[in-house]
C-alpha cells in the first residue's frame, strides 16, 4: 500500500523521540530534519515539505512539548494534526444541482490515470445514492476507451451514451444532455479524452465542452504512482480548464504516496475520492483524518467499520447476529462470513486496515504479502471443504465425525489435516461467540477503541 515506507520512517523518528524523557530544541530539530527526509522520499513537493515542517516546528517548540509532558506523543500529535490540515481538512462532497436539475460532472485527466475506470466506479457510487446517472463516451480517439466504458457500466448497471468515433466532444456532451432530460438522468458523467502528456488539444477540447454544455464540476484523475508530475498536472489542468476536485488513483499500489500529500496544498483543490485497486468498488470518500492515522500507522479503523457496513448484506448481517445469540452458527454461516470477507477486499483489504497491521506498528507486526496470501489460499480451502459437506452436516456441526471428514477431505481435495484444523477452527469461533455473547449481555453495544 502507498505510504508505506513514509508510515516506517516517521515510526523510527516517533520511536526516538518517545524514548526521550523530554525533548530539548536540539531534540525536535534532528527529528523534523527526519520528518522532512521522510517526506520528501515520498515525492511530497518541496515546498508542500518546507511549510509543513515549519508549521510542526513553530507548534513542536511551543510551551506543550516544554511541558515535558510525553513529548514523543505530542509531537506525533501536531504531526497529525498538520497532516490533516494539509490533506483539506474536511471531506468534500462532489456539489451536486439541487432539486431534480441534472448534474454535468466533466472527467479530466492524462492518458492511463484512470480516468473510464474511474468514471463507472463514481456512477455506481452515485446509483448507491439513488440516483440515475448516465455515462457519456467522450474519448472519441481511442474506440477501445469508448468499449471499456461501455463493459464498466454494464456491469453497473449504468447507462452509457454514445455516438461513435466521428463526432466532436462538444457535440456528443450536447446530445448526451437532451438523452439525460428525455430519461430522467440526474447525473451526466462525461468521460474525455486523455493524453499522454499536458497538450494544447487535450485543454481546448475540454474548454469548447465546457463552452458547449453548462458543467458543473470538473473532476481531474491523477495517478498516485506519477508522484510530483501528477501535481503538476493538476496545477496545469487547474489554470487552463479549471478543476473543482481530484480524484487520486492507485493509491493501492505500492506508490510513495507523495501526490496525495501535495495536491491540495499546490493547487488548492480537495482530493475527493481515492483509487484503491481495479475492481470497480475500490474507490473510497477521501477522509483526510483517516489518511493522516493510516500514513501515520493508527490504521484506519473507521474505514474498516465504514467499508463492513456498505458491504456485508445487511440482513444476512441481521440473521448471523440472532445465530450467534442463540448459538446456532453453523457451517453454512461460517462460509457467508468468509464470503462477506471476500467482499471486503480479502484479507490483504482488512489486514491493511487494522491498527498495526497494515504499514507498522514495528516492524514485527508487519503482514508480508505471502502471509496474505497464504491466509487467503486458506480462506479458499475452507470454502472448498465446507462446500464438500452435506446440507444436514453444514447445519449440524456436532455431526462431524472421522469417516465424514475423511469423505469431505477427499471431496475438496486436501488432507484430513486441513479438515481436522477446519473444525477446530470453527469451533473456536462458536465458543468465541459465545463467550462474545455472554460479555455483550448489558454492555455497550458497537463502540470501538483505538
Ligand atoms: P484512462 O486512460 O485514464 O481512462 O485510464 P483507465 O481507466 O483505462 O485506467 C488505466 C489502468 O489503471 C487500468 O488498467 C485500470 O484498471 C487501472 N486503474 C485505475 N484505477 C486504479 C486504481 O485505483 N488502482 C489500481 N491498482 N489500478 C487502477
């Protein structure tokens, strides 16, 4: 995941100055001149990087951390706290027209940053909204843009409007709108043309759109992994079209992450959503106090509870709590859990999530990628064994005995050791239920603590 190595070598400065009793001015400076190493290794523009550290030190310095009182702390505090500042903030939402007037939303951006991809993934957003949005194939240069479009938002369901190769931009946004009023869309997602590089075609083009049909937001795409020159993009897109947000891509690969760090403050526009994978449901509002924790290594366990509510169905969640409170879980739940899992993004998706785990929290705790996928093979071992069994065993586990492991070993094509740990496995989770259950018994309900 981005951040990575930013998230271990703020860790190491953190570890240093805890391990202080309390900070001297000496201190603080050797740390920021480690901050600012950090932070300009993770491709952080210059002078996004000046700003900031002058901003901690001038704080850092300042009568709390003279106080003595747990300097390492505070200093990861004001760190934090400059972090979220820098990132915006506040999440922003994408303004839409009030009442039922449509809403043009114009997508910008370089060749490859993602930007169909991208598209489709906000229409289902939008969908999940209730609302009705219509995609519309701009890129008249590359037939295999319009095609891809057109797969994406079949599979979300979206409407996609086109005419083709031989039309002008401006013109198809035009009758892509008369479409819209005539079907009720609310929303219209014009997907342009990209290029390889900043070019004057690529800028008048959008202009002769924006002249043509009212757009009421421009949404740049920029690609994590181009570091400082998406920045630059940005800013260039910014002066000569004019943008109202970012959206930042590929922020799950294994980018320095610098992009996301800089863009707000270089051009003054807030990053909206971010890319976190291909699949179209990777893209997720962009909260820039949960990106401060993540890159600091707090883990992100809001978006973890966020991204779990959206996902897991809510009545099968409804039914597997009455299970789990009667104590009826039984192998068919244990196969919807692990399939809900799956929808969360596997394992490497959760494990990233969770404090400690994903980035840091030393370098012991560190889940390599072989570990996630070990664990997922796992995951895919168990479904296999569980889809051996017969309905009557799936719903009553006490039936298990050796010669229908053995039956089910044999049907899912491992070694009864894999069964035997299976059912363990499972039984431990029954027992932890109920243990869960019982605790739960007039406590609080659903808070979590960092
Ligand atoms: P466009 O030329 O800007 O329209 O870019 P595309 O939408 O065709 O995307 C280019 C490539 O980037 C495709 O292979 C996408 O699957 C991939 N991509 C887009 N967004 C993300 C993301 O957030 N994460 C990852 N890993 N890949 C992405």
């Amino acid at each position: 995941m981005a951040f990575d190595s930013l998230t271990e070598k703020l860790q190491n400065v953190f570890k240093n100055l805890r391990s202080k009793g309390r900070l001297t001015e000496a201190d603080v400076k050797e740390a920021m001149k480690e901050i600012k190493r950090a932070l300009l290794a993770a491709d952080v523009n210059f002078k996004v990087v000046k700003d900031f550290i002058k901003n901690v030190q001038e704080r850092a310095v300042g009568q709390d951390v003279m106080n003595g009182l747990n300097p390492g702390q505070m200093v990861i505090k004001i760190v934090n706290e400059e972090l979220v500042k820098l990132m915006g903030s506040t999440t922003t939402e994408i303004q839409l027209q009030p009442g039922k007037a449509i809403t043009v939303i114009m997508m910008a951006g370089l060749q490859g940053a993602g930007k169909t991809t991208t598209t489709a993934k906000l229409a289902g957003k939008f969908k999940l909204k209730g609302k009705k949005p219509l995609l519309v194939a701009c890129d008249v240069y590359r037939p295999a843009a319009i095609k891809q479009l057109q797969i994406n938002g079949e599979k979300q369901g979206v409407e996609v409007f086109s005419m083709g190769e031989n039309h002008k931009p401006a013109n198809i946004a035009k009758a892509a709108l008369e479409h819209a009023k005539k079907n009720d869309n609310n929303i219209v997602i014009l997907d342009t043309a990209g290029r390889l590089h900043v070019d004057e075609d690529m800028m008048q083009e959008l202009q002769e759109i924006k002249e043509t049909v009212e757009v009421h937001q421009t949404i740049l795409v920029i690609d994590a992994m181009t570091g400082q020159d998406a920045v630059n993009v940005a800013a260039e897109f910014d002066q000569k079209v004019g943008i109202d947000g970012v959206i930042v891509t590929k922020l799950d690969g294994d980018t320095r992450g610098g992009a996301a760090l800089s863009v707000k403050a270089v051009t003054g526009k807030p990053i909206l959503y971010v890319g976190m994978g291909e699949k179209l449901s990777d893209l997720e509002q962009f909260y820039p106090s949960r990106m401060a924790s993540r890159i600091l290594g707090m883990g992100d366990v809001l978006s973890l509870i966020e991204k779990a509510e959206a996902e897991i169905d809510e009545d099968q969640a409804k039914q597997l709590t009455q299970k789990m409170k009667k104590n009826q879980f039984d192998y068919n739940d244990f196969l919807a859990s692990t399939q809900q899992m799956k929808k969360m993004g596997g394992m490497s998706g959760i494990l990233g999530m969770l404090p400690g785990m994903g980035a840091l929290g030393g370098k012991g705790l560190k889940i390599s990628d072989e570990q996630t996928s070990e664990a997922e093979k796992q995951m895919a071992r168990m479904e296999a064994m569980i889809y051996s069994m017969t309905p009557e065993e799936r719903e009553n586990p006490d039936l298990m005995n050796p010669s229908r492991k053995h039956r089910i070993a044999k049907g899912a094509g491992v070694d009864i050791s894999q069964v035997n740990r299976m059912v363990k496995q499972f039984n431990e989770m029954k027992k932890m239920m109920k243990s869960m259950n019982k605790m739960g018994r007039g406590g609080k309900k659903g808070k979590f603590r960092l």
